[in-house]
C-alpha cells in the first residue's frame, strides 16, 4: 500500500539525512516522477546537480521504476 504526502508526516533529505516535513520544507525538487524534500537549498542543489548518486543509495516514496 502506498503512503501520500497526507499520510506521511516527515521525509529523509537524500542529501544530509535529516527529517524534513512536507510542508515546512524549505526546498523540493522532482526527479523522475518522484518528489524529494530537502532541509535547505544547498542540500537540493547538490541533489539537482548530481541526483543518481543519491537516488542509488536512498529510495524516497513515489512510483518505483520499471
């Protein structure tokens, strides 16, 4: 069963580790149909610059691939 945004009160930055909420996130961003919550926007750029090497370690809630 798939949990939504509503459900799930908290995410992992795939950058730093930290809990960030939804709603309060500072930055987001959206990666092959997946959306990633960050703690600042440093940690999002440094995700936008080079997503697969987070994405491969870190899987984050959305539709799976293939």
């Amino acid at each position: 069963m798939k949990r939504g945004r509503e459900e799930q009160k908290s995410f992992e930055d795939p950058v730093c580790g930290m809990q960030v909420s939804y709603k309060t996130a500072p930055a987001e961003s959206e990666y092959q149909g997946k959306h990633y919550y960050f703690c600042a926007t440093a940690c999002r750029e440094q995700f936008d610059a080079d997503p697969e090497r987070y994405v491969r370690a870190h899987r984050q809630h959305g539709s799976r691939r293939g």
